[in-house]
C-alpha cells in the first residue's frame, strides 16, 4: 500500500521533462478517515479543488504554450494524490509534445483520474496502467493566458474571526474548544478566519491557509472556534485531512443543522489545494484566490 514515507516528499528529486504519468501518488483517503471515526457512510460530500500555475507544453512547431490548470477530486475518490508528485508530474509536460491545448486537458483528466480513482493497494505504476474507463477521469479546466487577466483575487466572504482578540495556548487540534450556545435561537451564519496553518505530514513544511465555515444551528462561540483553529498550528496532516478534520470537530462537538467547511491553500511548488466539505447539496464555491494565494 502506498504510504505518505514511500513517497518523494522531502527527498532529492531529478526533475523529468518529457510527460511521465507514473509520477503520479496516489495515497489512500481511508487511514485518516478511520482516525476520525468515519467507516464507509461519510457525513459530508464536496471536492478537492486544486490549481496549478505550472503548466507548459510545446506544440507540434516545438513552440511552448503555457496554462494554470484547475481540476476537481471528488472527495468519493479512494485516494488523494500527493502533492510533490503533481509537482513532478506537471513538469513533465515541459519538453513534450501535444497537438493541442485540449488534448492535455484530457490527459489530465485521464492520468489524475487514473490515480485518485485506483485501488488504494495498487502501486502508482500500476495504476497509471489501469484501463481508460470514463467514470475514472476527473473534471479539468485549462486558463490560457488571454483569459489570465479575468483571474480575480478577493477574501473568503463571511465575518472575520480574526477580529477577536483571544489568548492562544493550544498548539495541536483540541475539539474541546468548540461550542454551541444552545439557549439561543437557531442562526445562518459564515465565519472565516485567515489564521490557518499546519504542516505537512512527512516533511513538517509549513502550509498557510484560510478558512470559511458555514453553518445553520445554535450559534457558534467564536473565541472558542478561533482558538480551535489556531490549535492545527503544530499539527502535522495533508490538507484534505485537516479540513475533513475540522468538519467532523464542529459537527460532532457542535451538532449544526448544516455545515460546511472550504479552506484555501497557500500554493506550495506552484500547486495549490482547496478542499471543500459540505452536509447539503450546494454549488461548489467560486474558484477566486485570496490574496495570499
């Protein structure tokens, strides 16, 4: 089984330049899912939204084109894709060939579907052998650069946290924090915060990020909900993980009627990853960067 220390995190790496779907890693969603008390039946749907600003390909003139590349993982997918590979995989695009823009849109779609979709006990190389079948691809967007000048940039919408001034002490995810004032009535309510940060789980890389979390219930203490994420300061996990992590704190400590949880990402090797976890049908939340981002 493929495993966070069996991949390329944190060790020299040569840097391939013609197209190389195997570097693709897939890595297996259930471990962590288990850590939190999840079995087959989950409490949430969404997606992995990812973005990548590192895109280039030469077309049959030997001309390089360039593309940021969005593509959604659907968070029903056995398996996540670790990130330094995507990095990899990405730059192996760098000295090959395609006939057109759309067609490395749907080898994209093809080889990370090929990954997040295998059987989580079968090796990367294995799965990038897997047959084509529709149901495996994911969904993948191209931005060429005469639509780069339509990316937005603006904050998570929603009342800041950030505006409280509480004491911190707590360093590692502590639930404990966490409350509903169940003596008052029932509230819609968007909360976000910009003070966000773990690590990355083998190589203790920083990962800084921003968080909107939606809710209808008994109304939220937000001191104890901005300690709360402060508290993942130290915590070592993939990002898919904190936010699922996050979901299930508030959910089982907080007990809303509805929730959702989106955290955006800093980018990391010109990769950025914005999970999005919700217990309702919704659209998906608008792909606009913040700031930092």
């Amino acid at each position: 089984m493929n495993t966070p220390e069996s991949s390329l995190l944190g060790k020299p790496t040569a840097y391939v330049s013609q197209y190389e779907p195997s570097l693709l890693f897939p890595l297996p969603r259930a471990n962590q899912r288990q850590a939190l008390g999840l079995a087959n039946t989950l409490p949430f749907m969404g997606a992995d939204l990812w973005t990548t600003y590192e895109l280039s390909w030469l077309n049959p003139k030997g001309k390089p084109q360039v593309a940021l590349a969005r593509f959604v993982v659907p968070m029903e997918s056995p398996c996540i894709v670790e990130s330094k590979s995507v990095k990899l995989y990405f730059n192996s695009f760098s000295q090959s060939t395609f006939e057109s823009a759309q067609a490395v849109q749907e080898a994209i779609s093809r080889d990370i579907g090929r990954a997040v979709w295998s059987t989580p006990n079968v090796s990367h190389a294995q799965a990038s052998e897997a047959p084509d079948q529709a149901n495996t691809h994911v969904s993948v967007t191209l931005i060429g650069p005469e639509q780069f000048d339509t990316e937005s940039i603006g904050p998570l919408k929603g009342l800041s946290l950030d505006r409280l001034d509480v004491e911190c002490t707590h360093y590692q995810p502590t639930a404990s924090l966490l409350s509903a004032d169940e003596a008052q009535s029932v509230v819609t309510q968007t909360l976000t915060s910009d003070l966000l940060k773990s690590n990355c789980l083998v190589t203790g890389q920083p990962d800084w990020g921003s968080v909107q979390i939606t809710y209808t219930g008994h109304p939220l203490n937000e001191e104890g909900l901005l300690q709360y994420l402060v508290s993942f300061r130290d915590h070592n996990e993939f990002h898919e993980h904190c936010v699922e992590r996050i979901f299930m704190d508030i959910w089982t400590h907080c007990k809303p009627i509805k929730l959702s949880v989106y955290a955006r990402y800093t980018r990391r090797g010109g990769v950025e990853i914005n999970p999005f976890r919700t217990s309702f049908a919704q659209p998906m939340p608008k792909l606009m960067r913040t700031g930092r981002q």
